[in-house]
C-alpha cells in the first residue's frame, strides 16, 4: 500500500506496511488494533523534534565547553600571579 | 622533564631559562616552580602512574594544557609523548607529535573538562589555598 492510499482513508490494517524517507512502520500480524496515520505521524513529527533538540543541547554544551575552559586557564593564571606578586 | 613539551609548545630547546634555580628562597617561588607544583597533583588526576612511567599535566596558560608521559620500554629505551590542548574560540585542538591535530569531541572531551576541572579544584586549595568557588583566599 502506497501513501497516497493511505493518506486516503488515513488508516493502516494489519499487515500493512507504510514506509517514508526515514522510518518504516510495520503492523505486526498480533496487533489487531488499527492504525490511525495522523496519529502516528503527529507521534514521529514529535520524536523527531525531541532528536532535534537533544542533538542541539548536546552541540550547545559542547561549544560552551572552550569558554569553561578559558575560565578554568584564566583562574588559575590569576592564582599564579598573584602567589608570585605577594611573595616578591 | 618539560624539555620535550616545551619543544612542542615554544617551537625551541632552548629551556636555560626554565631550569631550577639551585638555590631559591623559601617563600619565593617562580612561575616555572608554581607550574611543577601544580603537574605533581595534575599528573595524579588519571589514577595511578604506571611503574617505571612518569606523567605531567599541567595548565601552561589560559590556553594551553599539556600532558607528558615518560617510560621505559621493554627494550630499555626512553619513550615520551607530549599532547598539547589548545583552547580555542570554539573547539578544544588536541596536537600530537608528528603534526596530529584533532578536536575534542563526545567523550574524550568530557573527560578533558573533567580533568581540568579537578586540576582546577586541587591546585587551588593545595597550592595556592584558595576555594575553588570562590577563589577567595583560606584564612
């Protein structure tokens, strides 16, 4: 069964398969139950926009991580400074 | 010890200027001596050194760390290796001998902040008696 069909009457029987660029989303013969698409696309539109996210927050700790490490270079440098300046 | 590793950095051997003084004055230390302070607790960071090696980590400035191990081969030759990590805008450079140089990234560079930030704590309060919080000095 194609999208367009599917698109059509908006559901998935058993045994159908519906495939996308990125997922595949397989009615196994034991799950009787039917499908709703809309339901399952609106599932996958969230699941993609939580990936997002997570991929952005990991990107954003990372590039936070010079300047925590610029702070920690800095401070110790100032330590330094000021052991050597006091003991003068 | 550093020879190696300031090669690396400076680009020069020439570390006459980094020696030990051969008498120095109890209280008046010099930055090349801070800095060793400092590697004898860095070098502990990453658990226990292997017999027969020796290991240096320690922040040269606020840009650069570097790390140097020394050992013995089976054959009885002297090996060393000096990473060198520069902080930069954006990423952290890793720069191996023979002109290696990669970003850190995923968990080799959690494990650097980690390190850093240890070194950080421990060479506050052990040398330089400070709150790593703070940074206000222990009275």
């Amino acid at each position: 069964m194609t999208e367009p069909e599917l698109s059509r009457s908006n559901t998935i029987y058993e045994g159908t398969r519906f495939e996308s660029n990125e997922t595949v989303i397989d009615i196994h013969a034991g799950n009787p139950d039917l499908i709703d698409l809309a339901a399952a696309r609106e599932a996958r539109a969230v699941a993609d926009a939580e990936i997002a996210a997570a991929r952005e927050a990991a990107a954003n700790a990372e590039t936070r991580d010079p300047d925590q490490a610029h702070t920690i270079g800095a401070r110790l440098l100032y330590y330094r400074g000021e052991a050597i300046r006091s003991a003068a | 010890m550093f020879k190696k590793a300031l090669t690396l950095i400076t680009g020069t051997d020439d570390t006459s200027a980094l020696r030990m003084p051969k008498a120095r004055a109890a209280k008046k230390l010099t930055e090349r001596e801070l800095i060793q302070m400092e590697s004898e607790i860095g070098g502990k960071l990453f658990g226990e050194v292997p017999k027969g090696h020796r290991r240096e980590f320690f922040c040269l400035d606020d840009k650069t760390w570097v790390w140097y191990e020394e050992w013995i081969d089976q054959s009885g030759k002297r090996q060393n290796m000096t990473v060198r990590y520069e902080v930069q805008e954006k990423n952290i450079l890793k720069v191996q001998e023979g002109a290696r140089y990669s970003f850190l990234e995923g968990d080799e560079l959690k494990n650097f902040m980690a390190a850093i930030t240890a070194y950080h704590d421990r060479v506050a309060r052990e040398v330089y008696h400070r709150d790593p919080h703070t940074g206000q000095k222990f009275v």
